[in-house]
C-alpha cells in the first residue's frame, strides 16, 4: 500500500521552482565569479583615487568586465573621450552577436528588452546557451538582473574593503578568467560539439599572426559570420 505521506513528499520536491528562485540557482556559479572580479576592480579604482561612485556608475552602467578594468588606465592618463569611447567599443563589440540566438526569447516589453541586450555578458550567454528555450524565456530578466546585482556587490566590497584585501587574497580578477573557462566548458558539455572550439582556435591564431593588434575583434567577427553561413534555415 502505497504510503500518502512519500507522495506528498514526492509532490512537493518536485513542485517547479518559480522564475526568480531559477535564476538565482543558475546565477550562483557566475555569481562566485563576479564577485572576486568586481572586488578587484573595486579595488583598484579605490587605489587610483577614483570617486567612491565613479566605480558604482561603471557597474552600473557600463558593466563589462573587461571593459571597466581596461578603462582604469585611460582615465587615470586623462585619455581623450573618444578614445575611449572606441576602446570600449571594440572590447564590447562582441555582445552583439551574443544577442542573435536569444532573439527569439527576450522579452516583449520595451525596457526589459533593452535591459537584456545591455546585461547580456559572455557568463550570462553561456549560461543561457545552456538551456532550453522555454526556460530562457522564462528566466531571461531575473537572471541577468541577479548577476549583475553579484557584480555591483563586488564592486561595493572592493572599495571598502581597499587595497588589504589584495594582499590577502591576490590575483582576484583572475576569477572571472576561470569562470568563463569552466562556462565554456560545461556548455561543451550540454552540446557535444568540438568544431566550434577548434574553428576559435585557428581562427584566433590566423589573426593574431597577421594583425595582433586587432587580433580579438577579427576572430570574433569571423566565427560569427562563418557560423551563420553555416546555419542550416529551419523549414517551415
């Protein structure tokens, strides 16, 4: 005789999670990421005598990691805007190809649209990359809202906790380096694909021998369009 208390047990765990406990369980990976990350660059905008919310503003608005610490130097030279502003282009000039895929599954009002497009991270894409479309869609807006939320908690830490946390914990902005790492790897895993890694590989290495300097950018827009010349259009 089957045992009522167990069902209801076995009803209860399997109850779906709700939207935003879903996003939080998938965003607490990036999040141990993010957090080492945004507290080195909390750091050093403290150690190059930034305003407290210069570096807020940065997570705020501009967040991108790699961006925000390549910017550090420019400002502390006092770089032309413009400058600057082709800089952080070219660094962030990837995220729009991020956005191709997940077209179909942003969000239908305007501002959650656009918020999308803007936290859209290399983290948050592998992540979503991951899973299915229905609970991409389902998760899209609380997901990235939680992970950059991870990244304004570092920065936060960062500037108050300064510069001895460094000396006690060194090489932190190597977490979002291995982060990304251990994304690229797991969704290799989900996708059992290896030409995409190796078409990276070769197309990197081609550019960065004949343009070093512009190396990054090339390969990037290079897998992007090979990729999509290889897409096979889906019948109607």
């Amino acid at each position: 005789m089957p045992n009522p208390l167990s069902a209801k047990n076995h009803t209860q765990a399997a109850k779906p999670k709700s939207r935003w406990q879903a996003a939080f369980h998938y965003s607490l990976p990036i999040a141990m990421g993010y957090i080492p990350a945004a507290i080195a660059f909390g750091v050093l905008m403290r150690a190059a005598d930034f305003p407290f919310w210069w570096a807020l503003a940065l997570s705020l608005f501009l967040y991108s990691g790699a961006a925000q610490f390549a910017l550090i130097p420019m400002l502390a030279q006092a770089a032309h805007p413009l400058s600057m502003w082709v800089n952080i282009s070219i660094i962030n000039l990837r995220h729009i190809f991020y956005a191709l895929p997940l077209l179909k599954v942003l969000p239908r009002g305007r501002i959650k649209k656009y918020y999308c497009l803007f936290g859209l991270t290399d983290e948050s894409f592998s992540t979503l990359m991951t899973l299915r479309k229905t609970e991409q869609r389902r998760i899209i807006v609380p997901f990235i809202f939680l992970n950059q939320c991870s990244w304004l908690l570092g920065t936060v830490l960062g500037l108050v906790l300064g510069g001895e946390l460094i000396e006690v914990i060194p090489n932190l902005d190597f977490a979002l380096t291995a982060l990304f790492m251990i994304l690229a790897y797991e969704q290799f895993r989900t996708h059992r694909k290896t030409w995409p890694v190796f078409l990276a590989i070769v197309t990197f290495a081609l550019f960065h021998w004949w343009l070093p300097s512009y190396a990054l950018l090339l390969s990037i827009s290079g897998c992007a369009l090979i990729i999509m010349g290889l897409a096979k259009p889906k019948k109607q």
